[in-house]
C-alpha cells in the first residue's frame, strides 16, 4: 500500500483542518517546500498536495507552492483543490504535477472531468469522490449533494476512471480512525484503487487499510501531531 501524506495550503502556508471547517485552521508550517523536503528525506515518494484556497475560490492558486516542491524535490506529486478549467488544469501539470485530482468538477460538469480524462488518461487523473454522510460534497467540502458516494464512484468507474479518493469528511483531522466499512463496501461492489483518505490516527490504522485492499492511504495530522512517525511510514513505503 502506497503512504501519502498530505500537504494542505492556505495563504502559500502548510495546515490542517477538522471536517474540512476553514475556521478549525492550524498552521504547522510556513514553508510546505520544507515540509515536503522532510517527506522526501524519510523515504516518502508520494504526496497530496492541496489548494485550500483554490478549492474555495473556484479556480487554482498555490501554484507557485507546487511549483517550489516539484523543481526543489523528486517527489511525485497529486494536487487537487479548484480546478476547474483547462486552463488550471495545464497550469497544474506545467508547474510539476504528476497527477490531479478533481472532485468539484466531477459533479458539476461531467463532460469537463471525461474531457480531462479521454486527454489525459485514467493514470494522471483521479476522481475525488468526498463525502459526509455517504453524500457527496463539493467547493472544498463546503456545499452538500444528494449524491451516494458508492453510485458517484461507480458511475464513473463506468466511464474509464481506475483511481478514486475517498474522503469521509465527518472524519478527517479528528484523529479517531477510518471510515473501514464505507471503504470496505466500495471495494467489494468496484474495481477501481482505492486512495482512503481521512481519519488515520495510528499505524495500525494504516495496517487496516492495507489489510482491507486499500491501494493507497493519505493521511495528514496523525503526521503533523506526532502520532504516527516518519520512520514508521517509511517501513510501510
């Protein structure tokens, strides 16, 4: 199972939020580069690396802060937060990602996400299928759906896409495990690779995705509160 932390951005800044509440924010780090250089030191290869405040202003903004770790590390990375056109889309890639993950896009404009994905292909784009409830929810976790997550995956699994993060928002930055069932359910009724996402709290929270058939696991503040070491990840990676 693939380890990959995430790196979330507000005002060029690393942060974590509780549920994806833009009030809940703490900074743990000015520099995101140095945070990532830290990543790579310990055997990291992967990360999520996150546009807080693209994701509420509906178009793409730390670029540059993407740009900074791709040029300064050979980390490979996924980046995700407002994109929402083609043009943020290309400003994405040229500034180093390696993969893009669209959530919001995927919901409000079907034919843009299957454009991305026909162009592209189904190893550089991946669906962001984010939920509270099992409802989808869009604009940084911000605007609620009547959408089952299960369904939404399914759907476009359908139309060719093979990775998919799920985000169980009730549960992430709380520190109090993850949503096992939810992910369990998914990966019995698709085939897609399952990014779980939200909620680790401890390395055996990360042994049972990886025992569940997880392809891979995000994780952000168990990281940033010291409750899961760098050289414990770097045994899983």
């Amino acid at each position: 199972m693939r380890i990959i932390p995430a790196i979330d951005i507000i005002d060029g800044k690393c942060v974590r939020l509780s549920k994806g509440d833009y009030n809940t924010k703490k900074i743990y780090n000015n520099s995101p580069l140095e945070v990532a250089k830290e990543f790579e030191d310990n055997g990291i290869t992967y990360i999520h690396l996150v546009d807080l405040d693209g994701a509420k202003s509906n178009h793409i903004v730390n670029h540059k802060t993407l740009e900074d770790i791709a040029t300064k590390t050979n980390l490979k990375i996924d980046f995700g937060g407002g994109l929402k056109t083609n043009k943020d889309l290309k400003i994405a890639f040229e500034s180093g990602a390696n993969q893009i993950t669209g959530g919001s896009i995927a919901v409000k404009d079907q034919a843009m996400f299957l454009e991305w994905l026909k162009i592209y292909g189904p190893s550089k784009i991946i669906l962001g299928a984010d939920c509270y409830n099992r409802k989808i929810a869009t604009e940084g976790w911000l605007k609620p759906s009547s959408i089952d997550v299960l369904e939404f995956i399914q759907l476009y699994e359908s139309k060719g896409v093979k990775n998919v993060i799920c985000t169980d928002i009730s549960k992430d930055g709380m520190l109090q495990g993850t949503s096992n069932q939810l992910y369990t359910e998914i990966l019995q009724k698709s085939n897609i690779n399952l990014i779980a996402s939200g909620g680790v709290s401890n390395y055996n929270d990360l042994l049972e995705l990886k025992q569940i058939g997880c392809e891979a696991a995000i994780l952000g503040k168990a990281i940033y509160e010291n409750r899961i070491t760098l050289k414990q990840l770097s045994q899983l990676c």
